[in-house]
C-alpha cells in the first residue's frame, strides 16, 4: 500500500516553519547584541611605562 503524500508534505511544512522561526530567532538575538556593543562607548587608550607600550580598552555604559 503506498502511504499518503500529504503527511510528507506536512513534515516538510512544519519543518521550514520551525526552520523559519529559528532564523528568526537568531536574528533578533544578533540584533539585540549589535545594540548593546554598538551602544557602548568604548575608546582604546595606549600608554607606556617601564614595561613598554600597552593597550587598554574604556567602556562607557553596558558594563556596569
């Protein structure tokens, strides 16, 4: 007996429903973290000492 095509096709339905929402998903997430980074305001600041030259990353807001 050959089984129904429609129940293939509702697997496959549902999984690109699901595959969608997971993109969504992400997409908010990387968004979300964009705004945070981009929000922040950070500056890199070199100084020398004894030691020589280093690099030291000030950030305004997001990290408190």
């Amino acid at each position: 007996m050959s089984k129904p095509k429609h129940r293939k096709d509702d697997y496959f339905y549902v999984n690109k429903n699901l595959l969608l929402l997971l993109i969504s998903i992400v997409l908010v997430v990387i968004g979300f973290w964009v705004a945070v980074e981009s929000s922040r305001d950070c500056r890199v600041i070199e100084y020398q000492d004894l030691q020589g030259t280093h690099n030291m990353t000030v950030c305004k807001g997001g990290d408190k």
